[in-house]
C-alpha cells in the first residue's frame, strides 16, 4: 500500500491541454498563501447574462429576485418542451455554486453553462442561487440565504408562465458543488428539522446532491498531505484561506460549518436520500468518505459515485469525459426520487 501512496505523490492526472491552461489561470488568481489576487481571477470569472430566448439547445433563463435587501437573487433555468410534454410538471433542482464561499456567482460563465446543462439533460427546473460570499458576509450568511431561497420557493412557487413550463415543487431536490455541496448538506437539514409531514410546505425535498463537497477539520487527513501539490485546481492553502474567510472571526476548522462527520453529526429524521460524488484527485476525498460514512452510521440512504481521474471541479469541464458522467448519474438520481416514481 505505501508504494501505490508513493506513486501516487508523484503522478499527476492525465488531462486535456485546454483544462490545463484553465486551471493554471485559476491558480495564477491565488497567491502561495492561497489568497485571492481579486483582480487576475476576475479574469477567468467572466459573468454572463440571462437569456430569455431559448438557446440552441432550448434552454431559456431569468433572474429572479429573492431579497432585495440583502441582494438575494436566482438564475432560473427551464427547459422547452413538445406539446405532449407541456403538461408534465418538472422536478425542480435547487443549485449552490462552488468557490470555497468566497469565490464565483450564479452568473459565472462556468456555472450557468453547467446549469444550462443539468437543465437540459436533466429535464428540470434549476434554480442557481446567488448567494452571498465572504469575507463580508461571513457564516451563516450563506446559510441564510439559501433557507431563504427555498423557503422563498415554498411560499412563490416559480413563474411558471415566464418559464414556459410547470414545476412540480413536492420533487425538489438540493445540489451543489464544493462548498455548494456543503450547503446541500446543511440546508437539507435546516429544511429536514424545520418541516414535518403535518406542515403545509409545498416543498418536498426528494434528494440531495453533494458533488466534491467542501468539509475539512483541523486535522490534516492522510488524502489532503498527499494531493496538496497535485490536485492542480485546489491547495491546502486555498482551503484554509477560504475557511478563514468564511468562519467567524477566530473559529478552527473544526467549527460544525465545515466538520461534518462523526457520531456527532445531527440528521433529521426527513433528511432526504443523498448522492456523494468523490474525485480521485481531489485533496478533500478523506472527508468526504467520513461524511459518507456519518450519513450511514445513522442509516441514512446515500450513493456514493467515484471518479478515479478526477480533480476538484472536473465536472466543469465538458471536454471531460467524467463530466457527461455526473450529468448521467444526476440525471438517474432525480428520476429515481422525483414523486411520480415514489409509491
């Protein structure tokens, strides 16, 4: 085994040239602390707008305003539809961005060709929220938010006629990715612990999605000492910058935001079935397999999908093979828990 871990030190994934030079501009957008040069990484962040006209693949979006107030907003992606499918309402899919919650938007180039993707292949509803990033908004603010964003759907339902299409609110489901994943999990237990089978939530939370999520602790585990220098899009120094940026003031990493694991981890009794996505390459995989193994320690239903060749955020690469993966297993999971398949 130490000599498979050795190799493995040394070996770097095999990827496309065109991945390479992307994620070598997202390094260059940190320092060696893993700080963010603001500036260069607003270079890779190109934001893009809404687009009411269906696209080529026909796929429309708009903004939807949550909260004014504290600049709470989503990116509401429908997908069209035949005639013989118009009646059929859509499961609805409530997406958390990436970025350590500091980093990126639902405006970001990378995150609404993805949604646009879900959206399609998926056949649902995706809901991308624009929640607020630290350092300025430290814990809970992101938390906050995204209860608000769901709870603002159970309330508001969805434009059904600006989108085109009917949603069908009792098959939502929660994805999200790196530190969106992290939300997943958070926010399914708000909702869980906050809901009862007596309430009149419109809202059913048929799964949960976790894609690489973001958890950590002040322990250095066995996988982030021996990926830190070759998962190319992450570091260990970029991890404990993002946490310092979004913990409160003078919290560890051992703050319940970010260690999720352990017999000590609290799950409603409704916490929905949940899906773990883990990459071979990424730094964080030992914390997501504890986090798996808390969710069936407590015998929640939880499907694990492993990606050997993975880097952190491969997913938004479409050039990447395991990226049309994600895509499949999704897409299984969703038709698996929507309502009109649970008897």
């Amino acid at each position: 085994m130490a000599g498979v871990d050795k190799r493995r030190r040394r070996r770097s994934p095999s990827l496309p040239c065109t991945v390479r030079v992307q994620a070598a501009g997202f390094s260059l957008g940190h320092r060696s602390d893993g700080s963010v040069r603001r500036l260069l990484f607003s270079l890779v962040d190109i934001h893009v707008r809404a687009k009411r006209r269906p696209d080529a693949a026909g796929v429309r979006s708009v903004d939807v305003t949550i909260d004014a107030s504290r600049g709470l907003w989503a990116r509401v992606f429908s997908p069209s539809t035949t005639k013989g499918e118009a009646a059929a309402a859509l499961p609805v899919v409530v997406f958390f961005h990436g970025g350590g919650f500091v980093l990126f938007s639902a405006a970001s180039c990378y995150y609404d060709k993805l949604c646009r993707r879900f959206c399609r292949e998926l056949g649902a509803v995706v809901v991308s929220v624009n929640y607020r990033l630290g350092p300025e908004h430290r814990f809970p603010a992101a938390y906050d938010d995204g209860f608000a964003a769901i709870r603002y759907l159970d309330v508001n339902g969805l434009p059904e006629a600006e989108l085109g299409v009917a949603v069908d609110l009792s098959s939502c489901f929660l994805a999200g990715d790196s530190a969106g994943g992290n939300m997943v999990h958070h926010l399914a237990q708000l909702w869980a612990a906050s809901t009862t089978a007596a309430s009149s939530s419109s809202i059913r939370l048929a799964g949960a999605v976790l894609i690489q999520p973001f958890f950590g602790g002040e322990e250095r585990t066995e996988e982030e000492l021996e990926l830190d220098k070759v998962a190319l899009t992450l570091s260990l120094a970029r991890t404990d910058y993002y946490w310092r940026e979004f913990l409160p003031e003078g919290a560890t990493r051992d703050h319940p935001a970010a260690h999720v694991c352990g017999d000590h981890i609290e799950l409603a009794e409704a916490f929905p079935p949940a899906m773990v996505m883990i990459g071979g390459f990424d730094l964080l995989k030992g914390w997501q397999a504890r986090y798996v193994e808390a969710l069936r320690g407590k015998e929640k239903p939880v499907r694990v999908v492993e990606y050997p060749d993975a880097i952190h955020g491969f997913f938004l690469f479409p050039e990447l093979a395991d990226s049309g993966k994600v895509v499949e297993e999704m897409k299984l999971f969703v038709q698996e828990h929507s309502t009109k398949h649970v008897h």
